[in-house]
C-alpha cells in the first residue's frame, strides 16, 4: 500500500490515528502532529488538534481508508484459509499423535464448534441456493 509521504498512520483495532511528519524543523528531527483519527467501520475522519488535515491530506486519508478496506478483507480470507490448515492438521494429529487423555480434553469442544461452523455453512449455502 503506498502511503503519502508525509502521513504516518498508527494502525488501531478500528481505524487508525493519522499523523502529519514534519522535517522541517530547526532540530531536523522527525515529528509528529496528530491530525486525525480515523473509524473504518463508520468511515469517519474526526480532525484532531490544532491543524486539522488539508483537503490534499483529506484526499489521501480517504484513499488509505479504501485500501485499508481492501487489505482486511484479505486478511479474512488468508485467515480462513489457514483455519483450513489448521483443521487438516488437527485431524492428522488426532489420528496420528493424540493421547486417550488430549482426545478426552479435546474431543468435545472440537466437536461442538465444527457443528456451530457446519450449521452456518449449511444455512449459508441453503440461501445462496434458494437466491439461485
């Protein structure tokens, strides 16, 4: 993801502060000034401090956003692949390498969410089907 060069955005779990780097400053040391503070989900961009952000930086915050967007979806779907793996990896070792004793600890809440996530597929696909 390219960024402007002059923002820095601080990742948080919903959005993301946005920073304005200044250089220029007589100690010639990299700075910091919050400018805006940003909601993914609502897609707001709430200004912040004393210098809210230009309608350049405006521009290029709403670009990250969409490009944000972007990079979580697919981060999802990475994730559910490697739920997958993990899956493929649990039966191996359940069949392969698990105790009496891991099987006993393990076997019920294995068993109960792989019915919760077979029910949501099956529902999923019943209305996909039905939509068809």
């Amino acid at each position: 993801m390219q960024k402007p060069e002059n923002l820095f955005f601080r990742t948080k779990e919903n959005g993301a502060a946005v920073f304005r780097m200044d250089t220029e400053n007589r100690h010639r040391r990299l700075d910091f000034k919050q400018i805006a503070t940003l909601n993914l989900q609502k897609g707001e961009i709430k200004p912040q401090g004393d210098e809210p952000p230009t309608d350049a930086e405006r521009e290029e915050i709403e670009k990250w956003i969409v490009q944000r967007r972007k990079t979580i979806a697919d981060r999802q779907i990475d994730d559910i692949y490697r739920a997958i793996d993990h899956l493929n990896l649990t039966t191996q070792w359940m069949q392969s390498k698990a105790t009496d004793s891991q099987i006993e600890i393990l076997a019920d809440d294995l068993l109960l969410a792989m019915h919760d996530l077979r029910s949501v597929i099956v529902r999923k696909k019943s209305d996909l089907l039905q939509k068809k």
